[in-house]
C-alpha cells in the first residue's frame, strides 16, 4: 500500500479538533456511528477533506457544563496502519492525544475486540472501553462483568445498548470523569518478557528525547523492535530505528525473528 | 488419540484444532494475529466453497475465509 507522509495528513491535526477531544474507536459494526449519534444528536458534521476518502465525524456535546469535542474514527481491527483507515485512526491517537479515547466493543465477541483495546492502550492512557451491544449479547446468553473487565485491564468499562439508549448517560459520566482527572485509568502493560524489555529500556530514554511527549516513547520503542511496516510514513521514529539497528542488537524485526511458537507444548 | 500436527488447509470440514504456529512472516504474520490467530486459539473448518478455495473457518466467534496459499501456511493440532 502507499504510506502517505504525516505531512499530508494534517487535516487530523489542525484546529478542527477543540478540546477536551473525545475519540472514538472499534472495530467496524460495534456501534460507533450509533453511539456517536447518541452523544452528539444533530450537532455534527463530517469533513470532507479535500481528495481524501476517509472522514472523520465531529460533533460535540455537553455533560456537566463541559462542551466535549467528539470525533468518529474509522473503524479499524487494528492499529497497524495497513491501510488508510488504521493509518488515520493510529496517527489521529498517536499525535491528537485525545482526552478521553473511547474503545467501543461488541459484547457478543469481546476477545476479538479486544486486540485493538490492548494496542491502544499501548499509545495512551486516558482509555473507556465501552461494552456495546449488550442487548444482543444477552439474547445469545453472553454476560459481561464490566468490573471484572475492568480490573483486567486496569481502566473504566462502561456497558451500552446504544440502539436503545441504555448506558449513555453513564458512559457520559465516565467521559467527564476521566477528563476531570476522577478516574485515572491505568492500562495494564504487558510485559513482553526480560529480553524484549531490556530492549525497550534501551530505546526508551532516545524516543523521548527525539519526541519529548509528542509521541508515547514505549509504543514507540515496541513499533521499533516489533519491525512494525507501519511505522514507515513516522520520518524521525524511522530514522531512530535505523540508527539502532546498526548500533544495537536489538534491531528492527527482533519479534520476526523470534521463534513465535515459545510456550507451545 | 495422539495429537497430530498439520496445516490448516488439511482440517477436515467440521474438525476443530488449535492453532500451533503461523508461519508467515512479517506485515501477514501480524495480520493473522490481528485477525485472533493466536498459538492456542480453537479454530473449526466450517465450510469450502464449491471449487475447494477458499475455505470458512469459525474461530474465536467469527467465520474467516482464507485462500489455501495462506492456510498452508498455519499450523493446528488435531486430537
Ligand atoms: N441491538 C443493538 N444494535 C446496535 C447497538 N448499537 C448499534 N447497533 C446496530 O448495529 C449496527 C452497526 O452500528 P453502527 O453504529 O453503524 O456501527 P459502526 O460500524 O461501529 O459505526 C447498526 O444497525 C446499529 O443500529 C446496540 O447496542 N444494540
Ligand atoms: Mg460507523
């Protein structure tokens, strides 16, 4: 596919975006055009940025006298940008660093959902993971203990049938109260073992050099060692990575080089 | 009955195994994580299309078609 360069796409990055900004996020068909609809009623509108062909929804709402900023991203199964959609919804976090990001899943198959929940709770902190689609979920006999959930993953889960409105008014509590600092989630990190953390440990301090809090320096490290293609269209983190390579060990693609299969019986 | 390795294209219809190993590499290998491809995962062959590829796999509450270029290329154990 063809990378486009961060410069090209400061249409995410422009004044567009007032704060505090919420973000949406999920995979396709997890309700998040429903659950945006929801928050923002008719005080929306959809860019149309010039020979572009992903929009972004904006919108905004009110809750305890706070005007949030609400932005529908494209729905993405992942964060790698693969394709234009992943690419806008990955720099669009990484960069805008939203107040409050919004991960929004569908119940009936959350172990799925969940892969994109864990990628961006490697890019920021401030995360709700919305449990949508409870209704349906029921039906099929499918129960979610939010606060289990919530406990495994170390940040706020909110349950939703957004269809019917039922859970908008606390996932709105939920939004302010991560932004006004109440609740401070706290994303569980995975631990990708000594060696690979030794690894990042060495690139850590440098990407927060070079990026001083523009970018997170652990996904950054990780998308380093990981190889991650998608990296290719960040000029200042390739040209880290390149640097590394030749002066460290732990280079690009240390996971492709990994046997993959460790801890198999 | 004794565990048997094999690729994921030889999964007989309506047979479950778990995925042992993605052998592809690179941008597909992360792909296919994406997609719940996880060492460990129970995958069933659902059903083939009339000319034998690709092939429907239900795993982890979705149904996934892959071309046999790609399910050669993923290891199950079967019981
Ligand atoms: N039963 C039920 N349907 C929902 C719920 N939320 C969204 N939907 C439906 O799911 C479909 C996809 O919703 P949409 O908001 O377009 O998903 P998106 O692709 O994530 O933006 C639509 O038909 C919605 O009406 C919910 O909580 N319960
Ligand atoms: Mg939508």
């Amino acid at each position: 596919m063809k990378f486009y360069k961060v410069r090209d796409m400061d249409f995410l990055m422009d004044d567009n975006f007032p704060r505090p900004l919420v973000a949406l996020a999920g995979n396709p068909n997890t309700g998040k055009s429903t659950i945006f609809n929801a928050l923002t009623g008719l005080k929306q509108h959809t860019g149309n940025w010039p020979g572009k062909t992903v929009s972004l929804a904006r919108g905004t709402f009110y809750h305890r006298n706070v005007k949030f900023c609400v932005v529908d991203l494209p729905g993405t199964y992942s964060l790698l940008a693969n394709s234009l959609e992943e690419q806008v919804a990955r720099n669009f976090i990484l960069f805008n660093r939203p107040d409050v990001m919004l991960v929004i899943t569908d119940a009936t198959c959350l172990e799925r959902n969940l892969n994109l929940a864990l990628q961006i709770m490697e890019i920021t902190d401030r995360i709700i993971v919305c449990v949508n689609l409870i209704d349906e979920a029921a039906k099929k006999g499918i129960y979610v203990d939010g606060d289990v959930l919530s406990k495994e993953l170390g940040v706020p889960v909110v349950a939703t049938a957004a269809r019917r409105g039922i859970g908008l008014f606390e996932l709105k509590e939920m939004i302010f109260k991560v932004y006004s600092g109440k609740v401070k989630p706290s994303p569980r990190k995975v631990n990708y073992g000594e060696e690979l953390e030794k690894a990042i440990g060495e690139l850590v301090p440098r990407l927060e050099n070079t990026f001083s809090g523009r970018i997170n320096p652990r996904w950054a490290a990780l998308s380093i060692i990981s190889g991650d293609y998608s990296i290719e269209d960040l000029e200042e983190l390739v040209k880290i990575r390149d640097e590394s390579r030749e002066e460290s060990a732990y280079g690009y693609s240390f996971f492709s080089q990994l046997p993959g299969n460790r801890g198999l019986k | 009955m004794e565990k048997h390795v094999i690729t994921l294209d030889r999964l007989p219809i309506g047979k479950t195994g778990r995925v042992a190993a993605i052998l592809h590499k690179g941008l597909s290998r992360r792909r296919f994580l994406d997609l719940g491809f996880v060492p460990g995962t129970l995958i069933t062959t659902y059903f083939t299309s009339f000319t034998g590829d690709p092939t429907a796999y239900r795993i982890r509450g979705t149904t996934i078609a892959l071309r046999k270029e790609d399910s050669s290329k993923i290891l199950v154990i079967t019981e």
